[in-house]
C-alpha cells in the first residue's frame, strides 16, 4: 500500500481467513498489528466461528478498543451440525468457496469506505480471482507455524541429503539428548546405535563435533539384521522391530559381556523391553527403561483415568481421527469403554 497522506483516512483493509479456528486465530493476531497501526479493518468471519468466538473468548473487549475494526460475518454454507473438521474439513472448503464468495463480493460491493487493500488465507487461491475482479490489492497470509515453514524451506536439503522416508530417528534423538546430559554431568557413557542410524548421522549431522568434547562418551554400533535398502519406517516398522530381537539381541549380549570398563547401567528403550531386559536381567546389570514419546503423549497418559471417570470413551465424531492420530495411546483407541 502507498504511503497515506497527512489528514487522509486511514486504509481500509479486509481481512478474510479460511473459517477454521486455526486459520482465524493468527489473522486475528495479524489484524491486531493492523489496528494498532491505526489501520481500518472490516474481518470477515464465518457465523459459526464468530458465535463460538463470541461465546467462549474476549473477543469482543479485546477488539472493541479500536474504533476503526469491524466484524462482519457470511454464512459458510455448511448446516449448524456439521462438524467442519476431521475427514469432512474439505466440505467446508468447497462449500466456502461455492456458497461465501457469493456473499462476499455482496458485501464488498457495498462496504463502505471502499476497501483499499485485502488479505486472504493463503489456501483459499480462488480470492485472487475475487481481488482482481474488484482491482483490489491482495496478499495471501499463511497461517502455519514456524516450525512449518522451516520444515518447507527445509524440504529440498532434505530431499536432496535422502532423508525422506524419516527413518525411527525419534527414538534415537531423544536419547543423544538425554546421552548428552549424563556426558555433562561428567558419567562415562557409551551409546548403542545402529549402523545405519549412525552412518545417517555421522554423514548429515554434527554428532561427531557435538559429543567429541565428552571426554568419557563413545559410538558404538551393532547390524539392525536388514539390508541396507529396507525402509526401516512406515508399514515395515514391525520388520525392523522384530529384527532387532532376533538377531541383534545376541550381538547386545555379547557386547555387553566384553565391553571395558564394564557397564554399570543400562538406559533402554522404553518399547525395547523384551529385547533389552532379558540380557541386562542375565547379566546382573542395572536398567531403566526410557521412554522417548513426546510431552504430548504423556499428559495423554497422564490425563487418561480423568477421561474415562468424565465418560469421554469412546471418542464419537470425526475429531477421533486426529485425536488418535496425534496423542491418544494405542490401548485407548476403542470404540468400547469395556475394550481399554
């Protein structure tokens, strides 16, 4: 936009994010900075989101101090019970894009002060078309996160390092993270990795830079028992699984009865168990098993007795899939409470 002469109104900006609560929250926060900016802003929202907006949040106090933003509301074409989430999201975005453009350009048409510039959401390309057919300016704002665009802009370092599939390298960070803290504390620690995980690392990472200044951390690495070509990830996970018990496990065992000094604790995987303690139980050696699952997953754990004393099992509706997708453990993705 042009610099706004002395003594001119203000810009007058329409903001129009995708009406899912993901996409409304960062526009909101961008239409914010606006404001305080002493920028007009007219934020189309959908009836659904803005009823539930008004219902459960500030929004109305937090945007009521600025004298030039207003709200002005479509219909998302979708019915009142529709869930707009899960398996049925692509629903709202066609019936946006069929039934709320037509009320949109109703409403720009009559919009006054004229609008001089628009932000839409990034995945609603058809508000090109829109802005064009009014010759308004228009930016398209994304709404990701940061760790979203890092993983974009990251994508062709890691096509091009052959880093895709992602190969169980969840496992193993999180415990050179925990490696790393024993090795600050001044332990000797000596890590148990596999061939082709520490190839992939020596080869794409820092990790030899990073523990060399651990004077008492060392690398050692045992077969997986699969060739070099297995995916190691996705459907043939179990493979790797149960090769690891099988074949690896005598390979641990003799490690462990030769290595030097000889080992005072075990820390294994927590998924490891049947692999790990059998020998650490044989060899009379100490082990704490140590689960490498994200801070999401244990408060799912944690927070599981008060879903089921709440009778929230068996999750009904179409947010089941992302809930099981995301946190829910395994053993509680039942359809019937007397299955978990």
């Amino acid at each position: 936009m042009e610099e706004t002469p002395a003594g001119s109104p203000p810009p007058h900006v329409l903001i129009f994010p995708f009406p899912g609560q993901g996409f409304v929250n960062p526009m909101l926060n961008l239409a914010e900075l606006l404001a305080l900016a002493g920028l007009k802003i007219t934020f189309i929202n959908s009836n659904h989101n803005q009823e539930r907006l008004i219902r459960y949040t500030n929004i109305q106090p937090r945007f009521g101090r600025y004298p030039g933003f207003q709200f002005l509301t479509v219909w998302d074409g979708l019915p009142a019970d529709h869930p707009r989430s899960g398996h049925r999201f692509v629903e709202l975005f066609q019936s946006v894009k069929t039934v709320s453009m037509g009320m949109l350009k109703e409403m720009v048409i009559g919009i006054r002060p004229r609008v001089n510039f628009m932000i839409g959401d990034g995945i609603m390309g058809y508000l090109i078309d829109f802005a064009d057919e009014f010759e308004i300016p228009i930016l398209h704002f994304r709404t990701i996160s940061g760790c979203c665009f890092w993983a974009f802009f990251s994508m062709p370092s890691v096509i091009q390092a052959h880093q895709l599939p992602v190969k169980a390298q969840g496992h193993v960070n999180a415990m050179l993270k925990l490696a790393e803290l024993l090795g600050l504390a001044g332990l000797n620690v000596t890590f148990l990795n596999s061939e082709y995980n520490h190839e992939r690392l020596v080869l794409f990472t820092d990790i030899q830079a990073r523990f060399a200044e651990y004077p008492g951390f060392r690398f050692r690495t045992i077969w997986d028992g699969l060739p070099g070509d297995h995916p190691r990830s996705g459907d043939r996970f179990m493979e790797m699984f149960e090769s690891v018990k099988m074949i690896a496990k005598p390979i641990f065992r003799e490690m462990l009865i030769t290595i030097r000094p000889p080992l005072n604790c075990i820390i294994g995987d927590g998924i490891m168990g049947s692999v790990v303690d059998v020998v650490a139980n044989e060899l009379q050696i100490p082990i704490i098993h140590f689960r490498t699952i994200g801070a999401s997953c244990f408060w799912a754990y944690f927070s599981l007795l008060h879903v089921i004393d709440d009778k929230e099992l068996p999750i009904i509706g179409t947010c089941l899939l992302l809930l099981l997708l995301l946190v829910i453990p395994t053993f509680s993705r039942n359809r019937e409470l007397s299955d978990v």
